[in-house]
C-alpha cells in the first residue's frame, strides 16, 4: 500500500481514489489541498503584517 502525505489530500476521502488517477490528484493538490491553504494562508499573513508595519512606519 502506498502511502500519502495527509496535507496534500483534497478531501477525507482521497485515499480512496487517489491511486485510480494519481496525475489528476497531484494535480489538483498543488492548489486545493491543505497543504496549499496553509501556504495561501501565511501569504496573506504575511501581506497583512507588512501593511500594518508599513501604516505604523507612516
């Protein structure tokens, strides 16, 4: 059994069907899986912060 890294499922059940069409899966993870909500998270975060820094730098 081949094992899959848990942030990059779409949904709870990608282990059901991720092996039947892996392209698609990995595919469609590099934008809507955890692991990218995360990384589009921290990007907003991060934008956030510097336009708070910039407002108090004046």
């Amino acid at each position: 059994m081949e094992l899959r890294d848990p942030f990059l499922n779409l949904s709870s059940l990608d282990h059901r069907y991720w092996q039947a069409n892996k392209e698609l899966f990995d595919s469609l993870s590099e934008t809507l899986s955890e692991k990218a909500s995360i990384r589009y998270l921290v990007r907003a975060e991060a934008s956030l912060l510097k336009a708070h820094i910039n407002e108090q730098l004046g």
